[in-house]
C-alpha cells in the first residue's frame, strides 16, 4: 500500500487555510484547545465545507484522515502549553 504524499501544510491549503508555518501556527493558537468531547469536524470554526470534507475524510479513512487526525491532536495538544 502505498503511503500518502499529503503533509501536515497540504491540509491547511485543502482547507483553504494559510499554510505556511506562521498560518498554521496562528491557526493552531486561536483554536487551541479543542475540547476532547468535541469531534474534530464538529468544532465551531468550521465552515460548512470544511467541516463536511473532514468528516468524510475521517469516515472514509481517505489519503487525509491520518492528516485530520494529527490536526485535532495539535488543536488538543496546545492545551499543555
């Protein structure tokens, strides 16, 4: 099977987020932290769109889903710093 070519910065422009490392890293720190009864794709700062595109890459367990899934642990790992 071959392995994703997708990086951690190519879901931030799927998203349509700046994905540059400073973007991301904003990103990560107005959003930090998710709370961990909340379901990634259910979290309020969503649009339709991109809450609709990770539910289906997580349903799917598409090229993105390992990618969604580092995303919520960051969005929840900011919480210890």
């Amino acid at each position: 099977m071959d392995s994703p070519s997708h990086r951690f910065s190519d879901l931030f422009a799927q998203l349509g987020l700046p994905n540059d490392e400073p973007g991301i890293c904003d990103f990560l720190a107005r959003h930090s932290p998710l709370d961990e009864a909340v379901e990634l794709p259910d979290a309020v700062f969503w649009t339709p769109t991109q809450a609709a595109f990770l539910r289906d890459s997580l349903l799917e367990d598409s090229d993105w889903a390992e990618l969604a899934d580092q995303l919520s642990a960051a969005l929840r790992r900011e919480a210890a710093n």
